[in-house]
C-alpha cells in the first residue's frame, strides 16, 4: 500500500512539473534558510580544530584605561599592554593556561627575494600551542626557551609554506618579518577564518617583535594585545574572574595616573555568539527570543506554500476523491494518500535544502570548512523534525478537510 502511495504520488508529480518544482524549490529555500541560521551558530560556539576547548575557553577581548582625575576624565577602549598581560593573566593560577594574542596584516620576504604579497600574522606566545590544539605536519612550536630567549622562530600553515618554497621542505628554512629573519621551525594545516582566535597564516613569538614589546600608553595599560584563557573545567569560569579581579585590583594599586577596568571581561564563547563583545554585554535571552522568531518566520513560509499547493492540487482532484469515496474509499485512505504525496514533495525540497545550505555557508565563508564543523546529528533531527512538521500541518490539514466532503459534493467540485 505505501509502495502504490510514493508511485501515485511520483506519477502526479511528473504530471504538474512546474507546480512541483515551485512547492520543491519553495520548501528547498526555507529549510535552507533556516539551517544557514543553525549552522552559523554552531560554526562560532561548537568546537572544532584548533579550537576544539571551545566550552572550556574565556575570552579578554577588550580593556579599558581610566584616568583618576575626576576632573578632566580620560577614557581609552581597546586592547591590553604587555604589562597588562604579565601582571593580570600570566600570574593567574586557576586557569590551565592563558596566552596573549596580537594580530597583524603584513608582507612576508626571502632572504634572497623582496616580495609584498601580506599574510594573517598572530604574534603570541608557548601557552597559545596550550590552548588550541593544531595539527602539526611537520616540526614542531616554537618553545618557552625561545620565547624567553627572544629567538625568531615561526610556525606557518602549509599553504603559506608550499607559496613560499615550493615543493621543497620549509623547516629550518628563513623568511623575512619586519625585517627580522625567522627561522621556520613548524607546519600546521591551514586555519579556518571562522576559528577567529587561532586563525593567522603565520604565529611569531611577540617577544621577538620590539615594536609590540614597547607598543604602550595610556599610562602603560593600552596596548596590541587580547587573551583567552583556558579552564580545566567550564565549572572553574567563576573562580578565574574572582582571582582576575583580585589581580585587576592589586595591579591597579601601583598606577598613579590611570587604572584598568576589563568591563565585561572575560566572556565565554556562547556570550561571544549571541552579540557580546567584551565592551558590552548581549542578552542571551533576547538573542534566542530573536532567533526563535526568525526561524519560526521561516518555517511558515513553506508550510503556506505546501497549503496553496495542496488546497490547488484537491481543488482539482475533488471529483476524483468523490468517486474514490463512491468505490468505498475510507477517509483516513484519502488523508494517507495526500501525505505521502506532499511527503514526497517535503523529503524532496528538504534534502535539496540541506545540500543548498551547505553551498551558501561554502560560498559566505572560507574553503575550510569541513564536514566535520557543520554535520551533527541533532541538527539533522531537527531538521527532520521540521520536514515531518511541515507536511503534517500544511498537508493534513487539508487533506482532513477534503476527505470529510459528502460524496455528491466531491463529484460537483463544490468548494
């Protein structure tokens, strides 16, 4: 019986291609739509590679510097010195590990060629191999010793690498950065944009960089410089920012001019998702009220496209579930009829908007996102979910209308 339903429901199809294809394309977009909204959340909250820590991971994505003359009140927003970062986060004992961040556009040379073409630059330090976890192809970090010591290693994505040697092997090899030489020490697999701390094209220990080291003001609190903290447990976030403002506190005790607030400082990845950025909080509420909406909105466009298709195809096919019912059709045979037709329809235009979804997030995005940042499984229920929810209203509905007609009504078309 459901074998003859899906071919009667197929043949039918075949018979109204362009009303087919506009239920189909209708339903394809909205799911799309609704799925780009699902993964774009799941692409800046779940973890992936290099950062898998994700939920166990703190963001410091801005300071501010305040002066102390109540009278002409001097106020800077931006990121944090050197100073800030070794006297507030280094010192800091709850976290499994903090690192500190500086991000640049800047031509990459050989030595034995100029060349102008600008790279993803992260100056940071040890702890950032700590806190995101890379897949190294080839050599290794550069280490703690290197860092103190201010030697110039590096560590490039393999792409940066195969662009600047070619086929040849490029550890140990020199490339040129603010006029200081280099040596290329690792080789990681390329970084998606969409990874925003970790990502960079190549990763310099800051200490060798003199600009960063003095770059400071603002009574030496202003500077190049966030931080991301990783916990050994999401359960710990609590009692890093008590001991964080214990340090903000005692740091600010030795300055005369100005002090350093770290306002919404530090906020977590789902806080950083849902619109916060450190100068000023989001409301996690109101962002799920919003979204909620706006997918609802979308889910109500293909269910009213599927009811116009269905109450248009029934209008026309009255007379033939009147002489249905004539042959002693049941009603609930009619209503099972209609549904695996428009489930047909659904599965269809679901399927096509789970493929178009993926291409519109390809085409908006870098190439490196991966199968394994966009499939999870309950978002496939739920999508699944929605696809089920779709055909039994839009197409119930009716269906249940249609078949309830007196027989005489059927045959006469009456609406």
């Amino acid at each position: 019986m459901n074998y003859k339903f899906f071919k009667q429901a197929w043949q039918l199809m075949r018979e109204n291609p362009l009303v087919s294809i506009v239920s189909i394309l209708g339903t394809a977009l909205s799911i799309a739509m609704i799925l780009v909204v699902v993964l774009m959340f799941q692409i800046s909250n779940s973890g992936y590679k290099p950062e898998s820590n994700r939920n166990r991971m703190l963001y410091v994505l801005g300071t501010e510097a305040l002066s102390l003359n109540e009278k002409n009140r001097i106020r800077n927003r931006g990121y944090m010195s050197v100073e800030v970062v070794k006297e507030c986060f280094y010192s800091l004992q709850t976290p499994e590990a903090v690192t500190a961040i500086a991000a640049e556009q800047k031509p990459v040379s050989l030595p034995t060629k100029r060349l102008f073409k600008e790279y993803a630059i992260k100056y940071t330090d040890p702890n950032f191999w700590r806190v995101f976890d890379f897949t190294f192809l080839n050599g290794k970090p550069f280490t703690e010793a290197d860092f103190q010591s201010a030697i110039p290693q590096a560590v490039v994505t393999s792409k940066v690498a195969s662009a600047l040697f070619g086929a040849e092997s490029a550890i140990g090899k020199t490339i040129i950065l603010d006029d200081i030489a280099y040596n290329v020490a690792g080789i990681v697999k390329p970084v998606s944009e969409n990874a925003q701390q970790a990502y960079a094209d190549i990763w310099t220990p800051y200490a060798c960089s003199p600009a960063l080291m003095k770059n400071s003001y603002y009574d030496g609190i202003s500077g190049p410089f966030q931080t991301v903290l990783l916990a050994y447990n999401s359960s710990d976030f609590t009692k890093i920012k008590k001991e964080l403002e214990q340090r903000r506190v005692q740091y600010n005790k030795s300055k005369r001019d100005m002090n350093v607030n770290f306002l919404e400082n530090p906020i977590t990845r789902m806080e950083i998702t849902s619109g916060s950025n450190g100068f000023r909080k989001a409301s996690l509420n109101d962002y799920f009220l919003r979204t909620g909406f706006l997918l609802l909105f979308m889910l109500l466009i293909p269910a009213l496209n599927l009811t116009g298709f269905i109450l248009s195809s029934i209008q026309k096919r009255q007379t033939e579930v009147g002489i249905r019912k004539a042959f002693g059709a049941t009603r609930r045979a009619i209503v099972y009829q209609v549904l695996y037709e428009n489930l047909l329809t659904t599965f269809i235009g679901g399927l096509l908007g789970l493929a178009l979804s993926f291409l519109l997030l390809k085409l908006s995005s870098d190439f490196l996102l991966t199968a394994g940042m966009l499939i999870r499984p309950g978002l496939f229920a739920a999508a699944l979910f929605f696809v089920l929810l779709l055909n039994l209203f839009s197409a119930g509905i009716p269906a249940m209308h249609i078949a309830g007609q007196r027989i005489v009504s059927s045959l006469q078309g009456s609406d």
